[in-house]
C-alpha cells in the first residue's frame, strides 16, 4: 500500500512517516518502480507499535534506540525486555500520579455537589 493509505490505516500522518523513517524508525520500506513508498502489513503493526510507545509517554530517543535493537535481530531480546520494562515501571508511576489527580478532582466535585 502506497504512503497515504497507510497513513489513513496506522493514523500517522505522512509527515510524520517519513521522519520516521529519516530516524531510521521505519526501514527497509519497499519502493516501486517510480519511487513510491510501499508499506506491508507487517509495517502496519511496528508503526502501530512505535505509536503505542509514543503514546505511553515513551522518549523519541528511546523508541530509536528500541527499533536498532530489534533491528539487531534476536542477539537484543533482553535489552529490549529490559527498555521495555523500565518503560512500564515509568508507565505505571505515571498512572498512578494520575489516578491521585482524577481523586482530587472527584473529591472536589463531590464538595460542589454536596454545596448546591
């Protein structure tokens, strides 16, 4: 599939496909004969995945140092368990910080509606 359907199906603009893969985020993406980018489904779930990390509050810098190991092949299985899980550790910190902002905001509204 050319650029613009994948960026429909993954929600990445193709601006931002394509600095991704200046980043070397997304390689060895195949071209036609006239140039065009031509993404597999196999592409569909990694962009997925890099948006995943993105999304989780992940470091650009990390999510490039993931994609070279697992580019690396299977020698870094443990190294990218290993980012993986730090990144979960910082994942769950963060939710739990938000879950005492979404307490203190209930308790707050609770206080109003007890007020009127």
């Amino acid at each position: 599939m050319q650029i613009a359907e994948f960026s429909r199906r993954t929600g990445l603009s193709t601006h931002t496909l394509r600095y991704y893969e200046k980043l070397g985020l997304l390689n060895d993406i195949r071209r036609d004969q006239a140039g065009r980018r031509m993404y597999q489904s196999k592409d569909i779930e990694w962009a997925s995945f890099i948006n995943r990390l993105k999304e989780t509050g992940m470091p650009l810098k990390n999510i490039i140092r993931y994609a070279g190991l697992r580019s690396a092949g299977d020698s870094t299985l443990q190294q990218r368990q290993a980012l993986l899980t730090e990144h979960r550790i910082q994942l769950q910190q963060r939710i739990r910080e938000e879950q005492q902002h979404l307490n203190a905001l209930d308790a707050k509204i609770e206080w109003y509606r007890q007020q009127t």
